[in-house]
C-alpha cells in the first residue's frame, strides 16, 4: 500500500512539472502565458531612448544655487527695534558697578581696661566706623566650703564630697585653699544650690561673692565693607583674644 501511494506521488510530481515547462502544450494542457504586449504598442519610438551619465559636482553646485536664490532675504530691522537694542545697550553701559556689601560684627564683654586699649587701637579709624557700648558684667556668686589650713585638709573634704556624689572644683585665686560646689549668676541660685546640697548632708558650705557687678563694654562695628576691612585689623591686638561675630 505504501509502495502505490509512494509512485501516486512520484507521477503526480512528474506531470506537474511537465506542465509547468509546457511540455504538454501539444495536448492541450500548458499555463496561461503572462505577458502584455499592449503597453509595447504603448510606447513612442522606444529606439531613440538613451541612457545619461550624470555629473555629481555639477548636481551639488546647481541645487546648492537654486537653494540659496529660493531663500527668502533677511529683512531689515525696523526703527523701533533698533531704538531698543541702542538703549539697553546704554543702560547696560551706564549701570554703575554693585555696591559694597557691609555687614556688622561685634566682640566683647570687655572691661574697663581693655576698652580704654580699644579706644587707643580705634583712634585712627574713620569717624563712626566703631563704638563702645556699655553692656554691664553681672556679679557671680559660688557656693563655697573653705578656706582650708593645707592640701591634706583640703583633700581629705574632696574625698568626703566624692563619697557624697557633689560635684566640686577648686575656687581658684584668693580663695585657695577651698572648693567651689557650683557657681551662679544670682545669690538666689546659688542659695536654692545650697539648700540641694543640705539634703545631701554637705554642712559646712556657704555662698559667697566671688566677683562683683561691674561696667563692660562691647566693640561694635556697624558697617565692615572690604575697603574698611583692612583698616580693622589694628584692633585685633588690643581684643584680649576675643573674636568678631556677627551682630545679634
């Protein structure tokens, strides 16, 4: 069975092809033959047609011209534009240079020392370009335990004080040898300090005065621009140290 349908397609692919290449055409059987012989009847003296070489740099130059004459000519600018450019122009030119920024800086508290240094650092400084202001040195005020007879009294009360947990330092100045357990900008700090520190079982301690109310001054200066800047270093060495800040 298999043998018939294997030579069924053998001679099946056999007539095909001879009908296909027209070996059949006797007979009858052959393609439909696909030509048009009308469009040759179509054409106008086919034998004059001629075949032209074209010339590169002779096609860019042409279409390079017939672009440029094809665009359209800038046109002139009117009065009134004109008139507006030459103005910015002359305010641009006429604009004055920008202002020097001034800032204000300030240092201090100075005492009345080291103002009296100030205003002779100051003397040669444009008029207005500095000022003292009076800004008082509140007093201060400590909580005191001492004066001790000698370092082995003064470090037995240290050992005494650690083992209570509060928090000490030395006095420092005329008020050696002693221990300062906190120091405040009023006596009624430090006096509720001292009344903590009873709780604790110190006994011994009391408040003092340890500096006065006194007059202090803070240097000023309102306007520092650049040009005055270098004028102002001849203040730096009467400052005491301090630095220049930015006005509060």
């Amino acid at each position: 069975m298999l043998r018939l349908a294997v030579i069924a397609l053998l001679l099946a692919n056999a007539g095909y092809y001879a009908w296909s290449q027209g070996l059949l055409k006797d007979w009858g059987f052959a393609p439909e033959e696909q030509a048009e012989p009308q469009r040759m009847n179509q054409q106008i003296r086919p034998e004059t047609l001629q075949i032209l070489r074209v010339n590169p740099s002779k096609t860019s130059s042409s279409s390079s011209s017939s672009s440029s004459s094809s665009s359209p000519p800038p046109s002139p600018s009117t009065p009134g534009t004109a008139t507006a450019s030459a103005d910015v122009a002359s305010s641009a030119a006429s604009s004055p240079p920008p202002a020097d920024t001034a800032e204000c800086l300030q240092a201090g508290v100075f005492d009345e020392r080291q103002a009296d240094a100030l205003r002779t650092a100051a003397a040669n400084l444009p008029p207005g370009s500095w000022l003292l202001e009076p800004t008082p040195i509140p007093g201060r005020w400590m909580v005191y335990m001492g004066r001790f007879e000698d370092l082995e009294t003064l470090d037995r009360k240290r050992a005494e004080l650690r083992a209570r947990k509060v928090d000490h330092d030395r006095a420092g100045g005329t008020l050696e040898y002693g221990l300062s357990l906190g120091r405040f900008s009023s006596k009624e700090a430090a006096e509720r300090e001292l009344a903590n520190l009873g709780n604790k079982g110190v006994r011994t301690a009391r408040v003092i005065q340890e500096r006065p109310e006194s007059p202090g001054f803070t240097l000023r200066l309102p306007a520092v621009t650049d040009a005055l800047r270098p004028q102002f270093d001849a203040l730096r060495s009467a400052m005491a140290g301090k630095t220049l800040r930015n006005c509060a």
